[in-house]
C-alpha cells in the first residue's frame, strides 16, 4: 500500500480521537466550567452537527481546488478548531469551538476516500479506503482512552492541545506523502450536485442512515448496560469500549478485501450479521463473558458496513463522486443522532437498558430492506469495488510531483 494511505490514516486517527473522546471528558468539563454533565453533553451534538453540515458545505466550496491541497485545509481548520477548543474560556465558545472541529469532519474522510481509491489498482481500492478508516478504529483503542487518562490527570485542555498536535503532524505528512496529480480536472459544484440526484447515491445514503443507527442505538449506552445489566464497575468501561474498537479495527480489515470481491454481497451481509448480533447481545449481555465477546463482535459487523457503503456511493457518483463521499459521512452522523435518540426512546418508555438492542435489529433490519431495493433496482451490472471512482484517469508515477 502506498504511503500516501499512512497519512490519512494519521489524519483519520486525529479525527476519531477528538470525535470520541469527549464522552470520555464529560464530567471534566462540567466541573470546570460550571455546567450540569447533562448539558455538557450538547458538546457530543456540537460536533455532530459541525460534521452534518460541514461535509456538504466545504465539500462544495472546495470542488475546484486541487484534492492534495483541500486535505491539507481542512486538517488545517480541524486543528484551528481543536485549538479553539483548548483555550475557549466558556462554555458557549467551547460549543463553537467543537463545532469548528467538526466541519472538516466529512469532508475529510469524503475527499480522501476518493484520493485513497485512486492510489491504487482498481482491485484494491475498498481496501485503500479500508486502510484510511483504520486510523478511525484505533483511534477507539489507543487514542480515545490515553487522551481520556490525559484529561483527567491533566484537565482538558491538554487533550484538545494533543489532538491540534496530531493534527499539525497529518498536515505535514499529507503534504510529504500525498501525491499531487497534474492537470488534474473537476467537473465543478454543479456536477457534484448532480451526482447526490442519482437514485442509487440516495438509497445508498439512506441505509447508511437507518443501517448505521443500529450501531450507535447500543453504543451510545453500552457503558450504562455493562455496568447496569452486565455487572461490570464503571472502571471497567474503558475497556469495553476499547474492545468495541478492536472490533471496529477487525471489521474494517475484513471489509476491505470482501467489498473488493462482492461489493453488494458485502453490505447485504453485514447489514443481516449486525442485526443478528444486536438481538444475541439481547441474552449474552447478562453473562460477562459473553458480553464482552458480543461487543468485540458488535463492533466488527457494525463497521464492515461502511466500506462497502463508501464505494457503493463513490461508484454511483463516480462521475462527480467528491460530495457525494462526504454526504455519506453527513448519513454516518445522522445514524449517530438518531440510533442515540431511539435507543434513548426505548429506555425511556421503561422497556429496560437492554432494549436499545432490539431497536437497533429493527434500524438494521430497516437499512438491509433498502440496500436490497436498491441493489434490485440498480440497472447497472454488479461489481465488487473495480467501478471507476472518478471520472480522471488513474496516476502514473511521471505524473506525481
């Protein structure tokens, strides 16, 4: 794999670091700015919708600048918003700050899934992308819990000055490793808005809307069922949920090679495997053992479905298939509102710490009936990822500089 993919990796674990580690930093931050846990919370959704609406917004302003220098930028911003954050010296402007952080957020991930792709041979471009989400999942393994120890030990604020340090680092390695195409051609703001007009684009952001859901209406209380159902101390949460990255990092490695191969068979697969998983996890929750080899699985089959739901949308718009890419990410997002939001439903009517998880087989079940739909209705022949991602021509070595 080439180099270039190391660096979005880098730049993909500095994103999934400051995504996540601010559940982890609650309680922190409410005690020093004087504010309830609760309400500190809304920083969780500050980010969120920095992603929704960034991912569309900058994609769109960025069309018709070079791919190599528009990551550069939008690592540039991430860090400028992860420096806002450390110094915001209330909480109103700590809310601007992560919303700042979040813009880039989709964007990001939507160019460099298209830059990814177009590193390597058509045979391997899931995997190219796979390889840059990487540095999402270990981000849940490594990044996560030490910037978690480091906020507690430290205060917060040095987590957000780490995360700007990562982020100075993947600006530099992006512009190091990252080729720069010659003469390299965009079909312009209105192509793209043409691309997320194409029927299977939509369905394809649509499962991963409803698909996705299924993932977060657990994840989002997996603390609370494996202290509450399961019988774990909260010391112990960490850990889970660092298993759950193991998964997630699992899934993705799989996923890559798979979505090669078979793309719809892929995302037809996972889709049924996570809402097998979530309705077992309904029984193996209450025994430790099994609850904890349940999460590893979870967060295996939950992320093999966002491979083959990033080419499946790359491949449909692969005329114009920049903002369409990021759009998925805005879909990703959305899934992480609104599986929180139902699985919060659930336990609110008083159907029990377990009944996220059948929620979440319902959005899974729901996700998998539209990628069928969509894969009947498709008119064009089945593949695995070798659909032309873009409609430029793939790099040659004399044209790298």
């Amino acid at each position: 794999m080439p180099l270039a993919l190391l660096a979005l990796a880098v730049s993909a674990f500095g994103i999934g670091t400051t995504e996540f580690v601010m559940m982890g930093l609650l309680p922190n931050v409410a005690n020093d700015l004087g504010t309830s846990v609760p309400t500190a919370g809304y920083l969780v959704s500050a980010y969120a919708i920095g992603v929704v609406v960034g991912a569309p917004l900058l994609t769109a302003l960025g069309s018709r600048i070079p791919r190599k220098r528009m990551l550069v930028l939008l690592m540039a911003l991430f860090t400028v918003g992860n420096l806002a954050s450390a110094f915001a010296p209330s909480f109103g402007l700590l809310i601007a700050g992560r919303v700042l952080a979040g813009l880039p957020h989709g964007a990001f991930f939507g160019v460099g899934a298209v830059v990814a792709a177009r590193l390597v041979t058509e045979d391997r471009r899931a995997r190219a992308v796979a390889t840059m989400f990487l540095g999402l999942t270990i981000a849940n393994i490594v990044g996560v819990p030490v910037a978690t120890l480091l906020g507690q030990h430290l205060g917060w604020r040095a987590t957000f000055l780490v995360v700007a340090g990562i982020g100075v680092v993947a600006m530099a390695s992006l512009a190091r490793l990252v080729p720069q195409v010659a003469d390299e051609q965009h079909g312009g703001l209105r192509q793209e808005l043409g691309a997320l007009r194409n029927r299977q684009v939509v369905l394809g952001l649509l499962t991963a809307v409803f698909g996705f859901a299924g993932v977060f209406a657990v994840y989002s209380y997996l603390a609370s069922m494996m202290t509450e159902v399961t019988g774990f101390g909260e010391s112990t949460v960490t850990l889970v949920l660092a298993l759950f990255g193991i998964g997630m990092t699992l899934g993705a490695l799989i996923a890559g090679p798979l979505t090669d191969r078979a793309l719809r068979p892929t995302l037809y697969g996972s889709l049924a495997a996570l809402a097998a998983v979530l309705v077992v996890f309904d029984f193996t929750v209450h025994t430790k053992w099994a609850a904890l080899l349940s999460v590893v699985v979870l967060g295996a089959v939950g992320f093999m479905t966002t491979t083959p739901l990033q080419m499946l949308v790359m491949n449909k718009a692969r005329h114009a298939p920049t903002l369409a890419s990021a759009s998925n990410h805005s879909a990703f997002n959305l899934a992480n509102a609104g599986g929180a939001w139902l699985g919060g439903v659930a336990i609110a009517a008083g159907w029990g710490w377990t009944s996220p998880t059948l929620v979440g087989a319902v959005l899974a079940v729901i996700g998998l009936a539209i990628a069928l739909i969509a894969g009947l209705t498709d008119r064009e022949p089945a593949s695995g990822s070798r659909v032309v991602a873009s409609s430029e021509p793939m790099p040659q070595l004399s044209e790298v500089r």
